[in-house]
C-alpha cells in the first residue's frame, strides 16, 4: 500500500513534468527555430546573409522593442480580433496578430533564464538562490536592452529609447485587456454557435 500510494503521488508529478517540456520544445520550435529557418531561407533567396541577420537582430537582440511597438498597436487599434466567419478563420487570425507579442515575451524570458543561470554558476552565488539569480537576471537584461536599444537610437530619441524597456512591460499590461477580450469572444461565439447548432437539430 506504501508503495501504491508513493506511485499515486508521483504520477502527477511526472505528468506534469512530461507537459512542461513539450509546452517547452514547442515554444522554442515557434519562437526560435522557425524564425532562425526563415532568416536561413530570407539569405539564400537574396544571396545575402546580412538579410537573415536583419531579420533576426530586432526578434532576439531587442525584444522590448518588439514588444512596446506591438502592445501599442493593440491599444491604439482597441484590439486585434477580426470577427470573421467561420469562427476558426478569427482564431487564427488573433493567433497570427499576438505571435509577436508571445515572441517578444518569450526570448525576453530566454534572456532572462540564461542571465539567471549564468549568475547561479559563477563563484558570486549558487543554484539554490533561485530568488536572487533571477533578480539578478532582470537587472542585467533591463541593461543590456538599454544598451542596445540606445546604441540603435535615432538622434533625439535616445530618452525614450532608454526607457523603453522598462516602458514596454507597462505598454503590455495596458494592451492585456485588448489581448484577453477577443479570447472571451471567440470562445462565447464558439459556444453560442454550438448551441444555436443543437438546438436547430433537434426541433
């Protein structure tokens, strides 16, 4: 019985590990290998490799950049969904328009995952300290993004490229209701036009 009840425990356990690395392995197919094999093919199509590294720099080396000009967008325009017919048509649509957002979260993440694990392992501290690597992390990614977004800086807006990345964030937490609304009504359509389905079935 001791032993069953150990195996019960860990089942979740294992479950839950098995659909962490596969929400993982398809974030980083989304996120990082499609666009490196985009960036490939914009290179051999204009013979150009410098195609590719223009392609890629803004997505991995300023991903607050991406992220305050996308949220903007999204607040600007009072939302991103389309209401189209059929209802999947929509979905993806509002997919398609948030997958720069999710990018530009995710590598920002990356960033800050790699800053943070690079700090555990260094003689200043150790991987137990989860709390103040990762607050190291963000520190150090906050820098470097100032760093390069100023060093792309228009003359004149080196003040507001500066404060970018740390403007970003909040720009994003202004956009959220205009990302979380659409869900709503997507998923309200989906269920209403269900219903309406049923029902004419079955008179």
């Amino acid at each position: 019985m001791v032993q069953l009840s150990g195996i019960a425990k860990k089942v979740p356990t294992s479950l839950f590990g098995a659909f962490s690395k596969t929400i993982s392995y398809i974030f980083i197919f989304i996120f990082i290998v499609i666009p490196i094999l985009y960036a490939i093919t914009l290179s051999v199509q204009d013979r150009n490799i410098k195609s590719g590294i223009s392609y890629l720099a803004p997505k991995f080396l300023g991903p607050t950049k991406t992220l305050q000009e996308k949220s903007q967008q999204a607040i600007d325009n009072e939302g991103i969904y389309v209401r189209t017919e059929p209802i999947f048509r929509g979905m993806w649509g509002f997919i398609k328009d948030n997958i720069g957002i999710l990018s530009a979260l995710y590598i920002s993440y990356l960033w800050i995952s790699v800053l943070a694990g690079g700090w555990a392992w260094s003689p200043f501290s150790n991987t137990s300290n989860w709390f103040i690597n990762h607050s190291i992390g963000l520190i150090v990614f906050f820098l470097i993004q100032v760093i390069l977004l100023l060093a792309i800086a228009p003359i004149g807006a080196r003040w507001d490229y500066s404060l970018m990345p740390f403007k970003a964030f909040y720009t994003f937490a202004r956009a959220t209701p205009y990302l979380i609304k659409p869900v709503a009504e997507i998923s309200g359509n989906a269920i209403t036009e269900n219903i309406t389905e049923l029902i004419n079935a079955t008179v």
